[in-house]
C-alpha cells in the first residue's frame, strides 16, 4: 500500500468534487482542446474560399498615379531653356471581365472549397467525440483494474494468512505459504503497475479538456447496450461508401481535381475585358518658352487577348492537373474502402462484443461459484491452497474482462456511427444514459 501512497491526496480531493459524467467531459473538450480549436480556425479560413473565388467574376478598381521631376535642356535655333518642373499623372481603371473561363471554373471550385472544409470541420467533431470517449473509457477501465487488482490483493492476503496458521498448528505445508506468498507479490507488482497506468489515462484525459479531470461516473450495473440499428450489416456498408465524412472529403477533393484540369485548359482561350479610365496628366510642353500643360482623358474600351505561346507553361499544367485528378480518383476509392471496413469492424465490434458480454457475466457467476467452492473445499481439506488462488486470480480476470468488453462495445458503437458520418452529440447523450454520476463520487 505504501507505494500507492501517492494517490491517496488524489482520492481525498475526489471525495468531494461531483463526478463528471461523458457529456460534461465533451463539452469542456469542445471549448479547450487545442487541436478541435485548430480545426474550427481552419474551417473559418476555408468559408473564405467562397468570396475569392467570387471576386474573379466581379469588377476591380484601381488608383494609380506617379510624379516625376524632369530637369530638362531645350535648344531651339540659338536659344536654351532649361525648364526643371514636376510631371504628375493618376489615374481610375475600372475593369470588368465579360469572358475568363477559368475564373468561373475557379469559382465553381470555390464552392466545392467551402463544402469540403465544412466537413472536414464535421470530421474534427466526430474525431473529438471519439477521442474524448476513448479517453474517459480508458480512465474508467484503469480504475475498474485498479480496483479488482486491490481486492484480489486483499483476497490473496486473507489465504496467505490463513495457510500460515494453518502451518502454525501443522495442517498444511510449507509450499502452500510459499504459493500464497508469491503470488501475493505478484498482485502488489501488478497494483503498482495498474496505479502507474490510472496516473497515464488520467493525464491523457487532462491534456484534452485542460483540467484535472477529478471523478468519473462508471457504467451502470445493470446498463443494457443495445445491438445496432440496423441489424443488417450491408446497410451499414451502404451508408459508409456513400455518407462516411472521409469520403465526402475525398469526393469534394475529387471534384475540384476534375475542375482544374478545365481551369488549366482554359489558359488557352482568348479574354475579353471591359476596361474603363479617367485620370489627369500635368506637365510642360516642349515649345519655347515652355507651357504648362494639363489633360484631361476619359475612355472606355474593350480589351481582348489572345494567348499564343507561354513556353508550354500551360500545357504543362494541363498534364500536371491530369494526373492530380488521376490521384483524387484513387483517393476516392480508397477512402471508400476504407470507410468500408470500418463499417464492418466497428458492426462485428459491437455484435461480438454483446455477446462476450452475455458470456462474460455468465463466467463471473460460474467464476464466483468456482471460487466459493474452493474455499470450502480447501477448509474441508479436498482442495490445495493453489485452487483458491487460481480461483481468485480467475474471477479478478473474469471482472476485468467484462467491464473491458462492456467499454470496449460502447466504443464500438460510437466508432460505427462515426463509420457512416453519422456521429453526433446525441449519440454521446445515449452512452451517457447509461452512467451513474453517484458511482464516481
């Protein structure tokens, strides 16, 4: 016990803070994990693809203007001036394009932009839900090993004493003291071991919200999980290869791969402008004596170019979009896969784990029985002290096993809605059911 001391001050200060339960947790991850508030900023910068990709449809205003000192010589038959006089010109251009293919390809592409940021936004909040539930599970199964780890201690230490009394007044050997001795100190190496692991998963749920995550509500005694819904697995097959965030994601990227071949193409065709100035020109005239002279120009005009030869620039990216688009192709149909095998995973996840479920809680029973039995054998003297400590051993395990699995399937189910894009807060409010906020106090 001395070296969990440590954790004691940890326990008294838990004693009195109310247990957070799954929702409560979520909710200060949304507000202070770093990375979910990189994901929200990038999807903040990713809305403005919209508006850029509009401004090559609209007019463009510009200001310009310049001044220049001229110090000049004039010679006009025998006579020299040397006018020193300042030149300033500005000028307002206002230009509209009528026809540039590439940039309503480019603003098509912009929208697709827009949608792919708001679901890889969508997929940062489904991997937060499922990275605070792994993480608030893990603490819960720590503690749950912790636990049945320090009463098959206990346990282990009540036949360590009993078989050395027994000794004492000559009704047992030496060996069984021996047997009940090791494994004694096998079971206080473990507790160190599982104390160590508690201290890890508490951290790595602290490092997500930002605080000292304090009590946790346990899973119910009595919480019934319900099978998937629903039951065929080829609907949840569907739903992944069409719905999952991943794909969604990739077909987006897919798209605009597919429009910037046509953004690259259109390097080639001719653009029409509508292009209108007015501005003002101040300077000298070069007669003798020198005049001031100031014009005034307005015009408007249609501006059209037609490119001819870049080098092979152009073509160039045309290739370059091509294969890209190749490429989006192949990550479309590996996410697909992907999203696929997730699906049946996380189905035969939940399926299997119902049923291990039902087994395990049968193997506690049987476990219990098992080692009730033992015990009065061993007293009666028709079992060695070896049986009862494998008996306890056992159902330490047995208990370990099915709260393991029970959080094991509860991940599952949250891994299969999150496998069709699917997984919301509601689905964490349905896991949270099925906690006890008193447990964890």
């Amino acid at each position: 016990m001395q070296a969990r001391s440590w954790l004691l001050p940890l326990v008294l200060a838990a004693t009195s803070v109310e247990a957070a339960d799954l929702l409560q947790v979520y909710r200060e991850a949304v507000e202070n994990d770093p990375a979910f508030a990189a994901a929200r900023a990038t999807s903040e910068a990713g809305q403005e693809k919209l508006p850029q990709g509009r401004a090559g449809l609209l007019p463009s205003l510009t200001l310009s203007g310049n001044t220049v000192w001229n110090d000049n010589e004039l010679k006009v038959a025998t006579t020299k001036v040397s006018p020193k006089y300042n030149s300033n010109t500005y000028t307002v251009t206002l230009s509209q394009p009528l026809f540039r293919w590439q940039n309503w390809v480019q603003y098509g592409q912009s929208k697709l932009q827009v949608a792919q940021s708001e679901a890889q936004f969508v997929q940062a909040r489904q991997d937060l839900i499922l990275r605070v539930a792994q993480a608030y599970f893990d603490v819960l199964f720590a503690e749950e090993n912790l636990r049945a780890l320090e009463a098959n201690k206990t346990a282990i230490a009540q036949q360590l004493e009993s078989a050395k009394k027994n000794f004492e007044v000559g009704t047992a050997t030496i060996t069984d003291t021996h047997e009940a001795q090791a494994r004694y100190d096998l079971a206080v190496a473990q507790e160190i071991a599982a104390a160590s692991d508690l201290e890890v998963k508490r951290r790595s749920l602290e490092a997500i919200i930002g605080r000292e995550p304090g009590p946790l509500a346990q899973v119910k005694a009595d919480a019934a999980l319900a099978p998937p819904r629903p039951a065929e697995m080829s609907k949840w097959v569907e739903a992944a290869e069409k719905d999952a965030i991943t794909v969604q994601i990739q077909q987006a990227n897919a798209e605009i791969a597919a429009l910037e071949v046509e953004r690259q193409r259109a390097g080639h065709y001719p653009t029409l402008d509508l292009v209108a100035n007015t501005g003002r020109t101040r300077s000298i005239t070069s007669g003798v004596p020198p005049a001031a002279l100031e014009t005034d120009f307005n015009n408007i005009g249609l501006q059209l170019n037609i490119p001819l030869f870049q080098g092979g620039l152009v073509a160039s990216r045309d290739r370059e979009a091509v294969a890209n688009r190749g490429a989006a192709q192949s990550n479309l149909e590996a996410a697909k896969r992907a999203a696929v095998l997730a699906a049946r995973q996380y189905y035969l996840g939940v399926v299997n784990g119902l049923a291990q479920l039902k087994a395990l809680a049968a193997a506690k029973i049987s476990s219990q029985s098992a080692l009730d039995s033992n015990k009065l054998g061993y007293e009666v003297g028709v079992r060695i002290n070896i049986d009862v400590l494998n008996a306890e051993t056992q159902l330490s395990q047995t208990r370990r096993d099915f709260a393991k699995a029970a959080l094991d399937t509860l991940m599952a189910q949250l891994r299969l809605k999150a496998a069709v894009g699917a997984l919301g807060e509601e689905d964490l409010q349905q896991a949270n059911a099925l906690l006890d906020p008193a447990s964890g106090k």
